[in-house]
C-alpha cells in the first residue's frame, strides 16, 4: 500500500486536477485507468481502496459494480468526511489514520465531497 502510493505519485497529482476540472472525457479517463489498475492488482477484488491524501481523494473517480465495497482509508494528518452530495452516505469524522467502508447498494453516480474541505470533491459510479 505504501510502495503503491509512492511509485504512483505523478498519476495521483493528475487525477487530483481531474477532479477539480472535470470534464466528462477526463472523469472518463480517470476512471478507466483506475478500473484497469484495480483489476490487473486485484482480478476478483470486491473491495475498492479510495486512499485520502494530501487533501485529495485518490482516484478522485471510481467504478464498482453493486455489492462491491468500497474502503476509504485517511492516510492524511487531520480528519476528513467522505459525505454524498445527494445524502446517500456519510460517514461523518474519518479520523487520521482510520478508514470508512461503504457498500455500494443501488446503480448511479454518486459525486462526494469532505464536509471540513468541500474543494475536496470526488466521485463514485456504481453499475
Ligand atoms: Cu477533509
């Protein structure tokens, strides 16, 4: 985990500014990349990892499919939310260095935020 987010850090500093730009065809990009990541790592992964980092969601986008999970782990110093835009989760405080899981239950595009650092804003699309 730790290896990953270092020999990744260039890739991560992207998806950041894909995040706050977010044109349909970057988001696309973003995530296809993530899925492609996930599942060359993971083949039969049910647990999506989103890592919180340096103020960013990272991916900043995100695909599951129904049923799968998905962990948000604060490697960040201070605390962090992971709230849906549209009420759907919340997980309130994620203290620094614990972690979040949520299952994701019904198809559709969830866009969240932090509620402490609302520039932090990401995404997640469950089919
Ligand atoms: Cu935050």
């Amino acid at each position: 985990m730790r290896g990953r987010h270092l020999a990744s850090g260039c890739w991560l500093a992207a998806a950041a500014v894909c995040c706050a730009a977010a044109t349909p065809a970057q988001a696309a990009a973003a995530a296809g990349h993530a899925a492609a990541s996930a599942s060359a790592a993971h083949p039969a992964a049910r647990l999506h990892t989103v890592t919180i980092a340096g103020m960013h969601f990272l991916p900043a986008t995100l695909q599951v499919r129904r049923g799968e999970r998905v962990e948000w782990v604060n490697d960040d110093l201070v605390p962090h939310t992971v709230t849906a835009r549209d009420g759907r989760f919340d997980s309130r405080s994620i203290a620094a260095g614990a972690s979040w899981t949520w299952v994701a239950d019904r198809a559709g595009s969830v866009a969240y935020a932090c509620a402490y650092h609302p520039d932090m804003t990401a995404s997640v699309t469950i089919r």
